[in-house]
C-alpha cells in the first residue's frame, strides 16, 4: 500500500543555505575569523615569531619599533614574540578545561537528571557548593592550595566550571525523560542505559556545544586572571593574563600590557560571537520542527 | 451593502532564502451583517492574508494590493491610522484562548484597558460596558469574573472573554482565526451558537477563518476556498459546500468522514501533502493533486471565472451541473 | 478473546493539600485481534491517561491490565521483554515522537536490535519493508525526521512499533496533529493493518467522526469514567447514555444544510471535586432525582452494549421494542 508521494527534500540545496545562513551573520564571522587566525597563530608560532620568546637579549622596554613591532619588556624579550607563544598556552589549555568540565559536569547531569534517588540531590548540592562562591575566589583558593602551576589552574577552573554543564543537562535530561520518543523507545524494549545513551545524550549536543563554546572565552579569561594573580602561570612562561599582570606594574612602558591585553580581548570575543550565533541558530530553529510549518 | 473590499490583495514574505509568495491575488467582499467564511488548510494562506489587512505581519512582509473598509484602503493607511481603525472597528479573536490573554492582568483590566485607550472612558464606564458584554456573551456572574485572572477560566469560558473583549469597542467587523478549533465539540458547539446569536443581535460582520468545513457550514453566509495562496472557489456557503465544483473543494469533502456514510468504508484522502509557499507547482497549484487534471492545468494559471455568483478557478469544471 | 483486558482500572494523582484527583476512575474495557476499539472523549476525561495506564507508562492505582494472558506491569527502571513489547504505542505528536537526532531507518530497526527479532544483516531488508508497509518508499531510512512532513512522520512512527511484532497498537489521538487529507490516509492505514495484520487497535480520539467510521466498537469516557461501550454502529444510531447523545448531536455537518450543532449547558466539573451520584447529571437534560446520588455502575444493557445510566435500560427498551435489557433497571 503505497499512496502517499514523498515530497523530495532539498538534500544539495541546503548546504547551500547553511553558509548563505551563516555569512548572513557578520558577527559570527569575524568571530569565526579571529579564532581560526589565533588557531593557524598558535599552530605556526614557531615560524611566525621572529625571536625566540625567552630569550632575553635585547634593549630593555624598547617601544614598538620596526624590529620589534609590539616592543620588549623590562627583561629584554620581545613582546611580539612572546604573544605569538602565548597562543600556545591560553588556547590549548582553554580548550583542555573546557573539554574536562564539560565531560564531567555533563556525565554528572546527565546520571543525576535521568537515574533521580539519591544521586540526584548529591550532585546537586554539590554544584551548590560550588555556585556559593564566586568562580575567581574559588579557583584562587584550590590553586593555592595546590601551588601554584598552570596545571592546577586548569584544574582549579574546572572544578569551578563543571557544576554550570551539569545543571544544564540534567534540567534537559528531566525534560527529555517525559519527550515521547524516550517513551516509545522505552517501550520498544530499550533498557535505561540504552536510552540515556541513544535518545537523551545526542540531543543534548546542541545546547552543550553552545554552553561550551561560550565558556571559552570564560576559560581563557579565568585563566589569564589566575595568571594575573600569579596563581598560573609561572615566569619566564609567555601566557598572556601573567604579561598583563606586569605590564601593569610598568604602565609608562604601555605596549607590555596592552598588546597581550588585546589578544585576551579578541580570542574571548572571538568565541562569544560564536557561541551567540550557535545559540541563535540551534534554538529558533528548534531542532524537532519541520521545515514547512503551517505557516498561513 | 459591502463593508470591506478586498480587490489582489498579495503578501510576500522575505526569508533566509528566497522570498515566499504567502498569498497571490485574492479579491472578496464582505457584505454588512454577513459571516465571510475562509477556509483552507495549513499552508493556504487563509492566515497571512487577514494579518495582512490588519497590518500584523512580521516585518519582512509587503503586501499589494487593496483593502477598502468603509471607504478607505487599509493596505495604504499609515500604520498609526492602521491601528486606530483597527483598533475601533476591527475585532479580533484568536485560536487560542489561553496565549491572546495576559496571565498577570485580571479579566476586566484585559477589557477595559482597549477602551479607555482608544476612547479615552472612565474607568466607570468601560467597566459597565465590559459586564455587559460579559453577560452577552453568557459568561455567568460577570462582576466576579470580572476580577479573576485567565487561567481561572476553562477555554470555552475564555474563547467567550476574547470575543467579549474583541467587541468592546462596537466594532463592524469581527475577525475570528480558528476560534473552536482548540475547543471540545460541545464547548465549540457553545460558540458557535454565540456567534451567530451576535451577529443575528448586532448585525455583525464576520470574517471566519478555519480548516473546518463542519462549522462553516454551520455559520457562514458566503464561503471562499483557498489553496496555494489563492481562492480556488467561492460563492455562496449553502450551495457551494452542497455542490462543490472545484476539485479540491469537493476532495476536501470527501476526505471528512460522513456521519451517514457506511462505516468501514476507506476515508478517501487527498495524496501529497497540501501545497506549501516556496514549493508551489507550477500552473493550477492543486494539479498534481488532482484526479481532473489536464496537460494545460500544469503551465496555466487558472483565473478565478464568476458563474453566476459563485467563483471556480477550474477550467477542467468537472463537476458543472 | 481478548488481547487486551483492562480491570477496574484506577489512575488518582495525589495533590499536595487537596483532595486527590482521580483522572481514570474503574475503567474496563477489551479489545480483541483485529479489532478496533474507539475510545472518544472530551479533554479532560482521562482517556490519554487510560491510554498510558494501559501500556504501563503510568502506574495504575488500582486494577490491573492484562495483555495476551499475563498481567502486565508498569514500565520501571528494567528493559521490557519481548511479550510485553508486543503491546505497542502511536502518541498524537508526530513531531515529538521520533528522536530528531537520529536516522529514521536506524529508529525503526530499534525494537527489531533489542528485542532481537532480527540480526544485524537483516534489520536493514526488515527497516525498509516496515517503510513500504506504512507507504513510505526505502529512500527514507538514511533521512531524518524533520524532513518528513506530519503525516509521513505519522506513517514512520508507526512503522516503528509495527517492528515490535505488536499484537496490539494503542494509538493516543494519532491524527489530531495533522490535516484533513494526511488524516484520512493514517486512518486508512490503520485500517489496513488491523485487518491484515489482525492487530487489535485501541484509538483514542475527540473526533467522533473518524472514529464513527474505522472503529468496530466505541467506549466513551466523561469525567474519568467510561460511561457507554458497544458496536459503533449501534452507539451512534441508538445512543445509550445522554452524554453521548449530546456528544453525536454537537458534531457540525459539512453538507451546507446550516446544521447548528447542540451545545451542552454547563461545564465539565472539576475532576478533583466531581458530583455527587452521576458525575454527569448537572448538565444532564434527563437528570432525576436519583442521579444526584446514586452513581449509576456501566452495565450491559442489551447484548454487547453497556452504558451507566439509570434510564439506559428504558431507552433501549424505547428504542428497539421486542428486545429484554440485560438489566432490568429502571
């Protein structure tokens, strides 16, 4: 019994459209722009820097000048340089962190939210320990309980940054747990492993990517704080928030400060652009609607 | 005597992608004291095509055409004079009758608000008029209901409030979008008969928009069919939903289970889903759903033809008595 | 015999400070193989609560549902076997009964990978021929469902329990999402499968029409209670119960006759505070002295058709003179 005619979706047409989609906003865009310029800066640092970041050879707090276009610091390095190899350390590691806590903190909403009892309420004040302080304060404290390195700042933020992704996907979790396609595959037969695992996670993806990319820009910006604050980052290391950090203690010689400060400002714009137009796109759009809606 | 004119009237719609023609050179008229029925499926038009007169649609929208309502064109005004003829003689009710309503604001705040705005009443008097309505239309103990919020009422009692409210300001014309389609059968039977009842009362217009054919049947004077945009058929309700003579329209029909028709008989539906804007076929929009067409009703666009005083965009006219 | 037998079954929501609601107040009703059993009420009477209840997505508060011999529990934390997974569902959402995040092939070919009804060569040739089944060509098995329209999303929601091998489909209002042609179509298939596949079909529906037209046998619920059951045919000629009078009387005729459709006075009550005696009887144009506190039980009346209604038995004495009421009730 063959009687309806399926209407022939647009399969090559709609790739089209996405892009036209996404130029459509220049916001994300640029944002998409500078991160992959930081991205292709941190990969090819090497051969993009002119000088060797820790090399400590040249005229102290020279201004920026044709040899050195972002000048030296009060050690004599080339500030140039040193931002390129900056890359190497914020981005990565920002996305380290943000890959953990998202990890953990969406597995812990997800278990929470789906399985209740009493892993529920443990998890859940828990991530209301951690919201009762403020992140900075927080991520202070465990660093320098821990000493302070760079790895314990990663891991200071992201026992910071968990409990954001956890409340989020167990409130979606419970949500979904009522959707009627987690009741028909229920009722298929599937077990509630099963179904956490097929049906709830991959529906989960499209608001966890948007909260992650988001936390990005936090990330990067948390860790350039903990830096500022010598919590982080260790010298003679070039990460940007700890050349911040001494910048300000020379404000004359300004370009110390500034030019690092400058790109902390644009990887932290550059992800929230992005992680706004991912919002805009995955929730009007509304995953489940079809494309024809009755519209009259 | 014709109290809106309605003369190709068209609505496009800019998207992401290629603008969508929404609707396509309608033209009816709505007669003083008549109920308008416009009926049509998802996708038809039906809709945009009153948002449109009323100047509702999202920004991206142009509409052409005319619109001539007690002498002057709606499509042209102003927005802000838009708003004030709308506003004083234009009444509106919705589908449903739990989002047209503010949760925060008491009934008779919801009411009276409209009128003290546009017409500058006491508070005395709006509240006079509001229970008097109320009354109208039969909602019991106006002066306690008055006072109560929205959710305290079911949707039928709250689908009697919306049309109470949309007749606040005495107006000539009365649009209802879908108004019983949300409702049980017995409750949408209720406001059926209100509505008939008001207008019989008020001597009323009504513009009636819904997929029903059922309650068209019950209510509407004079009945236009729209598909794809456009008006297929038209003419008056009694005759034309008891001889239908375009395809569609008469497909429409026998697609509803009869209640004297034999049980156990297949229901007979209309293949392929109904035309949507953006994917309209070319030609007749019906045709590739129609058990009538011919080569020619692929490449020509049929012009609505008036026999008599009905309406057929046919030239196939395969049900012609 | 039956497939499916619901007993007394009883589903009452506790509430905080109130009175607790009692949504499905003992209900039984049975359907056969092959058979198709309409159950039509307005919102409010719990018949999608019934629904629920009866394929163990609710816990019943009392009484108890048995599918094909064996009593069937409520769904918990456990997987379901493979007997009670032969008792199926279609919800009325179409757009949010199929995961949108995944291929409706690899759906459909869910119930064949756990239930193991298939091995994993196979489920592929099964997917696409539960596809042609419903109408839908095997073309669609790589898509998703945001590319199908209502009706097509319909069609593969169904595809998707019939690869459950069901005996019975419990469809909770199934064609309320979509319009009038795509409406048709599903209820013609549904038709179809019953009859040649001697699936037992439980509709629930608020449209009387259809139901009047595919259904063999009509219950029909108010306030929580099935207040008139039988052969659809004889429901809708000689209705039993005034409710479902008013209710055939309120359905709008298409024809351009100016049918104006009977209102019913009144509201539906309060389902936490129902009336006394009849739960109908405020809004009941027969209502006597006795239905104000005597709650009438549903009991046969005639062969094969039961109503609760202290003047049911008078009525189809009026009705069909010659015939003994089962009951001899006045």
């Amino acid at each position: 019994m063959s009687s309806a005619p399926i209407t022939a979706p647009a399969a090559v047409p709609r790739r089209r459209r996405r892009a036209r989609r996404l130029l459509s906003q220049p916001l994300a865009v640029v944002g998409l722009a500078i991160a992959v310029g930081w991205l292709l800066v941190a990969i090819f640092a090497p051969l993009l820097a002119p000088y060797d970041p820790l090399a400590q050879d040249f005229p102290l707090t020279q201004a920026p000048s044709r040899e050195h276009l972002f000048g030296t610091d009060e050690l004599g390095r080339d500030v140039l340089s040193r931002v390129i190899y900056g890359s190497r350390l914020s981005l990565p590691l920002a996305l380290l962190l943000v890959v953990l806590a998202t990890a953990l903190g969406s597995l812990l909403g997800a278990i929470a939210g789906y399985f209740r009892s009493w892993v529920d309420p443990l998890v859940m004040r828990t991530t209301d320990l951690v919201f009762a302080f403020p992140a900075i304060i927080l991520a202070m404290v465990v660093t320098a309980s821990l000493g302070p390195n760079i790895r314990n700042a990663v891991l200071a933020i992201v026992i910071v940054a968990w409990p954001t992704y956890a409340r989020v996907v167990r409130g979606l979790v419970l949500s979904l747990g009522d959707a009627e396609f987690v009741q028909a595959s229920r009722l298929l037969g599937s077990s509630s492993r099963r179904t956490l695992m097929h049906d709830v996670l991959p529906n989960l993806a499209g608001p966890v990517v948007v909260l992650a990319t988001l936390d990005l820009a936090n990330a990067i910006l948390l860790l350039a704080g903990l830096s500022f604050l010598g919590l982080g980052a260790q010298p003679p290391d070039p990460e940007w928030g700890s050349m911040v950090s001494v910048g300000t203690q020379y404000f004359q010689y300004w370009w110390m400060g500034t030019f690092p400060g400058l790109a902390i400002f644009s990887a932290v714009l550059a992800f929230n652009f992005l992680g706004d137009s991912l919002r805009d796109r995955l929730d009007p759009r509304g995953v489940s609607r079809g494309k024809h809606q009755g519209v009259a | 005597m014709t109290l809106l004119a309605v003369d190709e009237l068209r609505v496009r719609v800019a998207t992401d992608d290629e603008p969508l023609q929404i609707v396509d050179g309608v033209s009816y008229e709505v007669g003083e004291g008549r109920i308008f029925g416009i009926a049509g499926e998802s996708g038809s038009g039906k809709t945009v095509s009153v948002l449109a007169l009323m100047g509702l649609l999202p920004r991206g929208a142009s509409v052409t055409g005319a619109a001539r309502f007690e002498g002057d064109d709606l499509v042209s005004m102003t927005p802000a004079r838009l708003r004030q003829v709308c506003g004083r003689e234009i009444g509106l009710v919705f589908q449903d009758p739990l989002t047209s309503f503010h949760p925060m604001l008491s009934v008779g705040r919801q009411l009276t608000e409209h009128l003290r705005h546009h017409y500058g009443a006491t508070r005395a008097d709006a509240r006079g008029r509001a229970l008097a309505l109320l009354d109208e239309v039969r909602i019991p103990d106006p002066a306690t209901a008055f006072e109560r919020y929205p959710h305290e009422f079911s949707g039928g009692m709250r689908q009697r409030i919306a049309i109470a409210g949309a007749l606040m300001c005495e107006p000539r014309l009365l649009i209802a979008d879908e108004p019983t389609t949300a409702l049980d059968v017995t409750v949408q039977a209720g406001i059926l008969r209100l509505i008939d009842r008001l207008r019989r009362d008020r001597a009323l217009s009504v513009i009636l928009i819904t997929h029903d054919l059922g309650v068209m049947s019950a209510l509407a004077d004079d009945l236009a069919i729209f598909y794809g945009g456009r008006i297929v058929e038209d003419g008056p309700a009694d005759e034309l939903l008891a001889q239908p003579r375009h395809p569609y329209t008469r497909a429409l029909l026998d697609a509803l289970p009869h209640p004297e028709s034999a049980r156990g008989e297949p229901l007979r539906g209309i293949p392929g889903p109904p035309a949507q804007p953006g994917s309209l076929p070319s030609g007749c929009v019906f045709h590739p759903r129609c058990a009538y067409a011919v080569e020619s009703c692929r490449t020509e666009v049929p012009e609505l033809r008036r026999l008599g005083d009905r309406g057929l965009a046919c030239p196939v006219d395969p049900f012609a008595p | 015999m039956s497939v499916l037998e619901i007993e007394g079954l009883e589903v009452a929501y506790e509430r905080r400070g109130h009175d607790p609601v009692r949504a499905v107040v003992d209900a039984s009703l049975a359907v056969g193989r092959g058979e198709i059993v309409g159950l039509v009420g307005e919102s409010g009477c719990g018949k999608s609560t019934l629904a629920r209840a009866a394929v163990g997505l609710i816990r019943p508060t009392s009484g108890k549902v048995v599918f094909e011999g064996r009593e069937l529990s409520p769904l918990d934390r456990g997987a379901r076997g493979r007997e009670a997974a032969r008792l199926q569902m279609v919800f009325q959402n179409p757009y949010a009964s199929l995961n949108p995040r995944r291929r409706v092939g690899r759906q459909i070919a869910d119930a064949l990978a756990i239930l193991g009804l298939a091995s994993r060569e196979d489920r592929p040739r099964r997917a696409a021929s539960l596809l042609d089944r419903v109408g839908l060509p095997p073309t669609a098995v790589s898509r998703f469902p945001h590319e199908f329209s209502g009706g097509q999303r319909q069609r593969i929601a169904i595809a998707r329990a019939l690869a459950a091998d069901p005996s019975v489909l419990v469809l909770d209002e199934p064609l309320s999402s979509l319009d009038a042609s795509a409406q048709a179509q599903i209820a013609n298939l549904l038709v179809d499968l019953s009859r040649n596949l001697g699936l037992g079909l439980l509709l629930i529906s608020h449209d009387l029409g259809i139901v009047h037209q595919v259904a063999d046998r009509v219950c029909v619920m108010y306030l929580g209670e099935i207040v008139e059951e039988g052969p659809t045919d004889e429901v809708w000629a000689r209705p039993l119960h005034p409710y479902t009078e008013a209710l055939i009387n309120a359905i709008p005729h298409p024809d351009g006759r100016r049918f104006m459709p009977e209102a019913l006075p009144g509201e539906v009550p309060d389902p936490a505070r129902p009336p006394a005696g009849c739960r109908f009887h405020p809004r009941c144009p027969l209502a006597f002295d006795r239905c104000t506190h005597e709650h009438p039980p549903l009991e046969e009346v005639v062969d094969g058709r039961a109503a609760a209604c202290w003047l049911a038995a008078d009525r189809a004495v009026r009705q069909a003179p010659g015939t003994a009421p089962r009951a001899a009730e006045g």
